[in-house]
C-alpha cells in the first residue's frame, strides 16, 4: 500500500472519472468512499464518535444553548427599538 498522499491522489483521480460518468459531484463520492471506510474500520469510527460526543457537550450543553439564545433576543430586540 501507498502513502497517504499517493491514495488520496488517486482517490482525486478516480473520483473525478466517477463523477463524470455517474453525473454525481466529488463531494458525493468522496462522502461514499468515508462511509465505506467507516464501516470497515471499528477504530475509526470509534474515534470519530468520540470527537462527535465531545462537540456535543461542549457546543449544545442546555445553559450555553440558552445563554446563545439570550444574546440573539436581545440583538433582535436591539435592532428593532427606534
């Protein structure tokens, strides 16, 4: 097997040409080739639900949700007064 960059060279590459021939975006095949890999790799995606659960708690905990939803009031508020 190759570097990392030799694949994700030729994963540009072959994406590009599936893409052209499926009428579908890169984006699109690449998303595909992630879930492929995800679903082969325990490790993965192991590591990738752990980075998902920490933004979580630390983005969408209730008080900051609630502290975010105070100061966007407060400019709508703010805009609106004469």
């Amino acid at each position: 097997m190759g570097s990392c960059g030799t694949y994700r060279q030729e994963f540009k590459r072959e994406a590009g040409q599936l893409a052209s021939q499926w009428g579908v975006s890169v984006a699109q095949v690449a998303l595909a080739d992630t879930i492929a890999r995800m679903a082969g790799t325990v490790e993965l995606r192991t590591r990738l639900g752990a980075i998902g659960s920490a933004r979580v708690a630390e983005e969408f905990l209730a008080l900051i949700v609630a502290w975010a939803y105070e100061q966007l009031y407060h400019e709508v508020l703010a805009e609106e007064s004469p």
